[in-house]
C-alpha cells in the first residue's frame, strides 16, 4: 500500500503535463519509510519513477570532476549526486549527457537531443540549462530540500554582469563517452574564492512557494515541485533586486555591488 501511495503521490506531483522530468534526490528517509535498503530501494524507486514518468523523458544529474590529468571517463566514473542517479545512470537503455562537471543521465523521447548538446558555456546557450527552459521541465525535488537544484545557478549566470561574487573560468578537459575520448572546451560560472563566496539558496523558498512550488510530505521526505520557467521568473526577479540575495556573507561583496 505504501508504494502505491507514494506512486499516486507522485504522478499528481509531476501533472499530466508531458513535459520531461528533472530529478533531485535524497532517497534515504524514504527508503526507510518503504522498509528497504541497499538495491532493493534502489530498485524500487526507479522502477516508481519510471512507471510514473509515462513514457516522458526523465533526467537526474550525474556531477563529475576531471582527474589531476584533466580526464573525465563520463562512461565509468559514478555521479557525485547522490545513489539514485547513479544507479539511473547504470541502467542499460540510460545515456549520459556530455559534460565534465555538469552531466545528467537521459532516457525518453528527448534523449539523443540532450547528448547531442556541446555548448560553449555550460549556462549558456546551447546548453542543458537552456534546453530545460525551452521544454519547461518539471524540477521534482525527491526528498531533499525544495531549493536542492542545481538549475538555480542558471539565473546567476544569466544576470551575470550584476553577479559580483562568480566569474567566467574557461576549462579544457579530455573526456570518454561512449567509448570514444576527445576535448572538450566548457566556460564556467565559479564562485569567488577571494573572498570564498558561501551560498545559501534556501532563503529562495518562501518566494519559490509563492510562485507555484508544490511541496508534499511522505513519511517525513518532502516532495517538491515546480517548473523551470517559473523557477527563472521568480528567481531571476529576486536577483535583479538584491544580485546578493544567496550569498551567507554578503557583506564581503558590499563593495562589488
């Protein structure tokens, strides 16, 4: 009874929108509450998040980062993101998008358009960020906290000339996917060291409430959700506004706005 809950919880969660699916996730608490562990909740979980995704297109980030070399094996090294995306990603009809820090891993009807992107700056245009806005994907946040998404960064770069505490850094890298190994070239948007910059994106969730963020509990795990345009709009507002608005120690940027 319980997996059908969570199943039917679920699928009002996303809507019968149809548009593709991003998942963020910490499954632990609710792989307690469904009385598993190890694979067996692994398991379980993706084959509800598949079930209920209904043939739309699903994706779950799997972050990287290049050795000492400047290697990225995208076809073995496992995803810094969290169990659930990395078991997504090891199962057979999963590709992973091509990136050495920012891949997520795809399956659906939009799968070979989202390995297929080479952006120059990984925020920018062309690039997986971008493709989200354009299909208004459903951010489903699986029990971590509602502000638990990396696409929030996608606003900072967009108001980057007001962004005082990032800057663009070019990398160059070798990566192999599937099975072959060529370079890549990403611009990324990186937090000041001098000063450490210290984000705090939960202070976004009161706004993102507001603006048609749905949050629902089960047993104890919130399940949050909300679409990408609406996410840009509310975000993107808060930071014309105060471009410090996530920044813990705003006050060693005063000086940059």
């Amino acid at each position: 009874m319980i997996v059908a809950d969570l199943k039917n919880l679920l699928s009002a969660a996303i809507g019968a929108k149809g548009n593709p699916i991003v998942v963020y996730s910490a499954i632990w608490p609710l792989a307690r509450s469904l009385g598993l562990m190890g694979p067996a909740a692994l398991s379980l979980l993706l084959q509800v998040l598949d079930e209920v995704r209904d043939g739309r297109t699903l994706l779950m980030p799997t972050h990287t980062a290049p050795d000492a070399n400047s290697f990225c094996d995208l076809d073995a090294t496992a995803s810094l993101t969290g169990l659930l995306s990395e078991g997504f990603r090891k199962q057979p009809d999963v590709r992973r998008t091509v990136s050495a820090y920012f891949s997520y891993a795809a399956v659906g009807p939009h799968q070979t358009e989202v390995v297929s992107l080479r952006p120059q700056d990984a925020w920018g245009d062309g690039s997986l960020f971008e493709w989200m806005e354009k299909e208004d994907v459903t951010f489903l946040m699986l029990g971590c906290h509602p502000t638990h998404c990396s696409y929030l960064h996608r606003m900072e770069w967009l108001e980057a000339p007001r962004i005082p505490y990032r800057y663009s850094k070019s990398m160059s890298n070798t990566v192999r996917h599937e099975g072959h190994e060529f370079k890549l070239g990403e611009r990324l948007f990186v937090r000041s060291l001098a000063p450490s910059a210290v984000n705090d994106f939960t202070v976004l969730l009161p706004a993102l409430t507001k603006s048609g963020m749905q949050i629902s509990h089960f047993a104890g795990s919130s399940i949050a959700t909300m679409s990408a345009l609406d996410m840009r709009s509310v975000v993107t507002n808060l930071l014309r506004t105060d471009p410090l608005f996530v920044v813990k120690n705003r006050e060693d940027f005063k000086s940059g706005e």
